[in-house]
C-alpha cells in the first residue's frame, strides 16, 4: 500500500508575533500574502489561522479601494519585480 505523504505543519507568523492590529497603509507587510498578480494567497499555502487570514482580506481590499495597491494585473503586462514598487 501507499504511505501517507507527511507534509510539514504550517504555522500562523502573526499569531507568533502576537498581532491583533493591520493597517492598510503598510503595504509591505502585506506582500507575504498576494501573489505575483496581486492575488490573495489562500491560508493553505500560507498558513495564516482563520482570524488572521480574515484580517489580511480586509486589509487587502481596503488598500486597493484607497489604490495602494493594484486589483490585479494582466497576462500580457508582465512584471519582473511585482514587489518593489509597492514601498
């Protein structure tokens, strides 16, 4: 028979750091969360807990409605280093 694959335990970084609070103007802290395209990473690949995910989610989409950052950004707009112009 098959074995069981073990997957390493993903572990929730802000409850580690013990936040209760984000704010939507420190953008950078929240590229650990979206994806290349902007997207919002899901707390599978993550690992946020389910508070905290819901937390980013907001923060996330209260920085694009103040066009901190972007929606999402197209196929054929590709760009090299997404990250660095959200400072």
């Amino acid at each position: 028979m098959a074995e069981k694959r073990k997957y390493k335990k993903r572990y929730c970084k802000y409850c580690e750091s013990k936040v209760d609070f984000m704010d939507y103007k420190e953008v950078g802290a929240l590229r650990f969360s979206l994806s290349e395209r902007y997207k919002i990473m899901p707390r599978r690949l993550t690992g946020n807990c389910k508070r905290h995910q819901d937390m980013i989610t907001v923060v996330i989409k209260r920085a694009r409605a103040a066009a901190l950052v972007p929606y999402t950004v197209t196929r054929k707009a590709v760009v090299t280093a997404p990250f660095e112009n959200l400072r």
